[in-house]
C-alpha cells in the first residue's frame, strides 16, 4: 500500500513563480524523502529529512516535516522550466535496508 | 549519475516467457532495490538485497525473484512473465558508508512489455 500521499497530483504555475508540493503519509517514519524524475528517466535525490528535523533547505528548495500530522510539503522557489519534472516524496520506516515507499508523485509543470 | 546500470533498457516478450533484467553497480553500495513503476502507483518495491546471497521480499514481490550472488549484481527474474508485469522496473544502490539506507541512488530504468 502506499505510505506517502502527494497534494496535488499536477501543478501548473508561470516561471519564476513559486511551487509547493505536499506528501501526507500514515506511520511513523524514520525520514522523509524527495525525489524528482524528469520524464523516461529514472529518479533523482533532492532531499532527506529526518524525523526529529522540522525543516530543512538546499538551494531553492526547502522541505518541511510536521511529524505531528504526518505530512511534508517541498517549495521550490523561483522556478524554472527546467524544474519541469514529477516530484515524489518517499519514506524509510523500518530499519536498515527495507526500501522506500513512495508516494504516487505530482507532476509539476513550469510554464515559460 | 552513481555507477548503476541496467540490462536491457527495453524488451518485448510474450506471456509465458521466462525474463531476467539485469542491475550492475561499480560504487561497491551494500543494499540493492527492485521497484515497479506503473501509471496511478509511483513505485513499489519488489524485491531487495541487503548483501551477497541475502535478499527478501518487498510490497509486490509475487511473480518475481531475485539473486545476489556478487556485490555489483542483483538480477530480478520473471520466471513467466504476464500481462500485468508489464512495466518500468528500476533498481537502486544505498549504503556506501554506513548501516541506513538513507539516499538511494536510481539506475535509468527498464521497459518491459509482455504481450
């Protein structure tokens, strides 16, 4: 079953605007994770946080995590066309080397 | 990009034909990942390796089964395939330097059409 839930499915804003992206999911987690695939290609790691981070930054984008709620969000700042991409958010519950479980994705697209 | 390939990148086959889809990785990572990747469902892991010979199965492992037998090979197999396999199969490498499998790193992926 999927563990992450991603609001919303697509997303369609102007360059240079902001995009956020939010990822709710249903147990306890270890860390929260997105990633981003630009289309027929495989995954790309952007960003982890851990479950006892609230927030945490990489270039233009930041990622929130309210463990309280169960839920992330992930802001991309002044976007880009090349930002065009499906974003997945993905948590690691168990211990050591149980895999991910992945969110169905939103797909965001960067109007020039 | 990490290291990690995959074999073949597309392939047709028929219901009831035996595939075997290879994952080489060079970065010597400890933990291997199969996912499937189908419209409506992001991924879902079917099958991992956490070490030479030692594997277990994921969310959606029926129909699937794997082997380790070197570091840098993880190979996943249908053993006869069906329509409902039909999909993008993605393997992924952690745990270069420490026990958790924090980032995972993503080959290009496999199209596979049984028809």
């Amino acid at each position: 079953s999927q563990q992450g839930e991603e609001d919303p499915q697509a997303l369609s804003i102007q360059e240079g605007e902001n995009a956020t992206m939010n990822c709710s999911y249903k147990t306890s987690i270890n860390n929260l994770q997105w990633y981003r695939q630009n289309s027929g290609r495989g995954l790309v790691h952007l960003i982890l946080i851990r479950s006892n981070e609230r927030e945490k930054h990489s270039g233009r984008l930041r990622v929130t995590l309210d463990t309280s709620k169960k839920s992330s969000s992930l802001l991309i700042t002044a976007s880009r066309a090349a930002d065009t991409a499906s974003y997945f958010c993905a948590t690691e519950s168990g211990g050591g080397a149980d895999g991910l479980t992945f969110g169905k994705g939103t797909h965001l697209i960067i109007q020039p | 990009d990490a290291g990690i390939t995959q074999s073949p990148r597309h392939k047709v086959t028929e219901t009831g034909t035996p595939v075997t889809l290879r994952c080489h990785q060079t970065e010597n990572h400890r933990y291997m990942y199969w996912y499937r990747q189908d419209p409506g469902h992001g991924l879902r892991l079917i099958h991992y390796s956490y070490g030479v010979k030692d594997t277990d199965k994921g969310e959606v492992s029926d129909g699937y089964s794997v082997s380790r037998s070197k570091t840098e090979d993880f190979l996943l197999t249908l053993e006869s395939a069906t329509s409902s396999q039909t999909s993008v199969y993605f393997c992924a490498i952690s745990g270069l330097t420490s026990v958790s499998t924090d980032t995972q790193y993503f080959g290009p992926g496999t199209r596979l059409t049984v028809l």
